[in-house]
C-alpha cells in the first residue's frame, strides 16, 4: 500500500523519452475499498471506510473519506469523529486475495519478471515485452485497462528507470493516473521532492536530518555524504545519499515467496480473562494455518503479539525444531508464548498470531513433534478424555475443513473447542490471569 503523497506537485509533464525506463510499479488505489465498491456500486462517490468495529483500526479508505482526513492505521473511533456519516464495511479478506490473484495472473501475462510486494502492488520488467506489446506507457495503459476491465478497480503506474523511481511516480500518480519519469529527468524530478519522500525516512530520520538543514532530496544530495552519515548513521547516509542521485541497482525479482502469514483481532471489550484470549487465539492460528495450506507453505516460527489496555504491544516467538502447517500446532505453541507474557495485571486489548520462517510444504521434511511438545500425540486437555490424537488425524481434521470452507465460505465450520478439567477456584488471582 502506498505510502501518504506530500503536498506537492510534481505529477507534470517529465519528458516522452521511454528508452531507458523500462520498471513499472503498478499500485491498485484504495485496493481493500476499491473491491468493496466494485461489488457495492451503488456506494461510489461516497465516503466508505474499509474496517472492523469501533476498537479496531482502518484498513482502507475511499478518497472522498481520505478528504476528511481518514486514513489507514487510523483508530476507527476518531476516523469516525472526522467522518461521522462514511459507510463501514467490515473486511473480506479472501475477496482481496483472489482479486490479487488475478491482477498478479494478469502481469504474468505482460512479462515474467514481476516482483509482487504486497497484496496491491508489484514492479514489473518490461525491457522484454516491448518489441512484443508497445513501449512502457502502452504497456502500463494496458494493465490500467484490464484490470478495471475485468475488477471494476483502478491503479496507478510509475514508469521509470529503476524500482524506487517508479514507485515514487505511482504514488504521484494517485489515483487512477500514469506518470512517466525518463531517465534523462529522474534527478531533476527527484530533486523536487521533500526528504521524507525517500524509502526509510520516517519521522525520526527527517527530524534528524532536519537538525542539519537537509529538507529536501536536493538539499541532501548535494550535502557531503558524511554530514549525512552524522545525521543518520554511517550505512543508512550513504543509502539515501544514492537515493538522492536516483542510484537503485536492484533487479526486478519475480518469486517474490510471502515472508510470514498472521491474523490478529481486537476484543470488544478489555479482556482479564484469559480464556476468552486463548479461544480467540485458536481461531486466529487456525486461520494463519489455513491460509499456509492454500499456499502450500509450511512456517518454521510461531509469533504470538499482545496489546494491554494502556497500548503497550509485547511478542514473544519461538522456533519449531520441524516446521508446520497445523492450526492446532500453532495454537498450543502460541498459548505457550502467552503464559510467558507478563501482562503487569491489565487486561488485553488485542491478540494476533503469526507463522513465520515460511518455506514451500512440498520440499520442506516435516517431523511429527516439535520443542518437546507432543502436539503430535495430543494431551488430555486438547482431547477432553485423556486419550492420544495422532498428528496426521489432526490433520486431516483441518484439510477437511479448508475443503468445506472452500465450498460454503469460512464461517461454514470452525475448529473444535474440546472440554477442559478445569481446577478448584482459588481465592487469590495472581497478576497474569489463569492460563488452562
């Protein structure tokens, strides 16, 4: 997803010159709130706000609700304060990945070299298709017209002579826009731009480079590399220094294998019992795990991400000695990284799970247990009457369920929540909560 566009214009006339620009970065714009309006038509023009309730976040944001300040991140209470009268739509995932699916088939179809960055966006090498389909323009005006062909979607294009180049032109060419920056012109257009425009410059980093008068790319460009350096540090200096002169050697790399899959969800209410966490937890980790399957990835790392209620955020992870697929396996790996989670006795706001170390299920050896865990063999607590649940059983349990969601949508089955002993009340309740 793009980053915010400074208050500036530089989206003017660069130059028809295509030679040497031959990346694309395509960008769907509003991509969540986009798939919302092309199903719900009737809602165009309209702020809409793409989201979970009241405690949740935004997740996207038509531009007619990005004019009242609404943007993503954005705690849905005070996007709601800004933009009272937008439409909320609650968020369908799945819709979004097979929409990204095809957009993707459709730049497979363009050029082999593309390299997906996130579930809305890719770099394109189009230096081979050109003798094939036109010039780069042609070829991004293409794209423009299949996709909203085919999606009722729009996205923007950046054509330039390297990767960062043409992000940058994408994000000025929101939305629904084409911007060409020819080789001859990328300094001169990337010396119009404030500093914060440049990849890693977040807040901090433009605050210190502010304190030594370097607000602008060209102010940093033209600045000595080691002022820069002083500002920011010795390796990230010289990182921006290129930026500032337009130097990005990096290929487009089709392949592009998604880092980590997680789920995570904010409760309606500040949870002290944890309980209530854990079975949140079992469906978030069978949703992570479901997803793995579809991609026929397996994940080596389990993450667990807890926020109490004065927003403070704690993770805890762990490696499995054989990686995973399993739902199961990733919950009772995850419920063990939460009773390790000092939660200082305040109760948890949200709780996400994630898989990482992902790696391709069909080369990657899988070992029937992991960390000493007998997940495999199941515990009294899982099963409810004491009695062993084999690991490929438990598997074949979720691979049902992935065929009968893929039938009648996810919300058709869920996974089992078994019956637990539970101990004697205790008088006294310690700072973290009773863990079963």
């Amino acid at each position: 997803m793009s980053r915010a566009r400074p208050a500036l214009d530089v989206a003017r006339d660069w130059g028809s010159e295509e030679g040497g620009a031959h990346v694309l970065h395509v960008d769907m714009d509003a991509f969540f709130a986009s798939v919302e309006l092309a199903r719900r038509p009737h809602l165009r023009g309209r702020p809409v706000i793409v989201g979970g309730k009241e405690r949740s976040v935004v997740l996207a944001a038509t531009y007619e609700a990005r004019a009242f300040g609404v943007h993503s991140a954005m705690p849905m209470a005070r996007a709601m304060r800004m933009c009272p009268h937008a439409v909320v739509i609650p968020p369908d995932h799945r819709a979004y990945r097979e929409v990204s699916t095809s957009v993707m088939e459709i730049l497979g179809e363009i050029t082999p070299l593309v390299e997906q960055i996130s579930v809305d966006e890719a770099f394109l090498d189009v230096s081979g298709a050109r003798r094939r389909l036109g010039s780069p323009t042609v070829i991004a005006e293409r794209i423009r017209s299949r996709v909203l062909a085919e999606h009722q979607i729009t996205c923007s294009v950046g054509v330039a002579a390297n990767k960062f180049v043409a992000k940058l032109a994408s994000t000025y060419a929101k939305p629904d826009g084409l911007l060409l920056v020819p080789r001859a012109a990328t300094v001169d257009f990337l010396h119009a731009l404030p500093v914060e425009s440049l990849w890693g410059v977040g807040e901090q980093t433009q605050a210190a480079l502010a304190r030594w008068g370097l607000r602008t790319v060209a102010e940093l460009a033209h600045a000595d590399v080691a002022t820069v350096q002083r500002a920011v540090g010795r390796a990230a200096g010289a990182h921006l220094h290129d930026l500032a002169w337009g130097r990005d050697p990096r290929p487009v790399s089709p392949g592009r294998v998604e880092k980590s899959i997680g789920a995570e969800s904010t409760f309606g209410r500040d949870q002290h019992d944890l309980t209530v966490v854990q079975e949140r937890m079992r469906g978030l980790a069978d949703e992570c795990a479901s997803r793995l399957r579809t991609q026929r990835l397996v994940a080596r790392t389990v993450s667990l991400k807890v926020r109490t209620s004065d927003f403070k955020t704690l993770t805890r992870s762990r490696t499995l000695t054989s990686p995973t697929d399993g739902g199961r396996e990733i919950y009772l790996l995850a419920r063990e990284l939460l009773a390790g989670v000092d939660l200082r006795g305040l109760p948890v706001r949200l709780v996400g799970v994630r898989a990482e170390g992902l790696s391709d299920a069909g080369s990657t050896p899988v070992q029937p247990a992991f960390d000493g865990l007998d997940v495999g063999a199941g515990t009294s607590e899982d099963t409810g009457e004491g009695e062993s649940a084999p690991r490929e059983a438990v598997l074949a349990a979720e691979h049902a369920m992935d065929h009968v969601r893929e039938r009648f949508g996810r919300a058709a089955i869920g996974p089992g929540v078994p019956p637990v002993r539970r101990a004697a009340p205790s008088t006294t309740h310690g700072a973290r909560g009773h863990l079963s």
